[in-house]
C-alpha cells in the first residue's frame, strides 16, 4: 500500500467519526489545537498526521487506532455525507423560521404537510439532485 493511498484510507476514516458524531470542522481542530484547514487537508489525505495526534483523534471518537487504517465503503461516507447534508438543511431551514409568526409558521407547516403529500403519491422525486433541490414532476 502506498503512502498516499494510506493517508487517504486514514483521512475518510477520521471523517466519518467527525461527521458521525456531528463534531464540525472547527470544533474538531479546536479539540485538537490544529487549524480548520490542517484538518480538512488530513481529511482529504493531503496531508499525513503525527502519531500522537493519531492517537488523540482515537481517544476523542473513543476508537482503536487501528481502526483508522482499515479501508471502509465508499458507500458508508458517501450516506454518511449526504446524512450530513440533509441536517445542514433542517437548521437552516429552522434558522430562517426562527423569528417568524404564529401565522408564518402554520404557513410553513401547511406547504410541508402538503409536500409530503405529494411525496407520498409519488409525485416528488425521492432522490436528491446534484443541486440539492427537490423537483416536482
């Protein structure tokens, strides 16, 4: 196995336990007094990483170190990813509602209940598009 194919194997493993306990990027490099941006590039397996900060990403998730070097599913990071996504949109969704009225919010729910409707009669696509909108069709 190659260098780079390990750090990457290494970078997706750490994450998937950042994203799977919904630590974001800051509060993880904060965690590890590493910058945002170190963090990504070990993530992205750009960059390799000392052993005993290895050591200290096992201890926050509460992992065995070997469990960073073995090879998971691509198809595990990419639910993982697109789980992520999808609460990223719930609190924005929450955070536009936030301040709106009694009236605003019955509003809102009324157009949910009503999507929801239609989801179930088939008539909403049930996949995410690139775009991250749904369409009707």
């Amino acid at each position: 196995m190659t260098k780079e194919r390990l750090r990457k194997i290494i970078g997706e493993n750490v994450r998937r336990e950042r994203i799977s306990r919904d630590i974001s990027m800051d509060e993880f490099a904060e965690m590890l007094t590493l910058t945002p941006g170190f963090i990504g590039l070990i993530e992205r397996g750009q960059r390799g990483t000392t052993s005993s900060t290895l050591y200290r990403i096992a201890d926050i998730f509460g992992a065995s170190i070997d469990s960073f070097f073995e090879s998971k599913d691509e198809l595990t990071l990419s639910e993982v990813d697109s789980k992520n996504k999808r609460r990223a949109k719930r609190e924005k969704i929450s955070s536009l509602i936030f301040d709106f009225s009694g009236e605003e919010l019955e509003y809102v729910i009324k157009t949910l209940i009503g999507l929801r409707e239609l989801r179930g009669m088939g008539e909403l696509r049930d996949e995410e598009d690139d775009d991250e909108s749904a369409w009707i069709t």
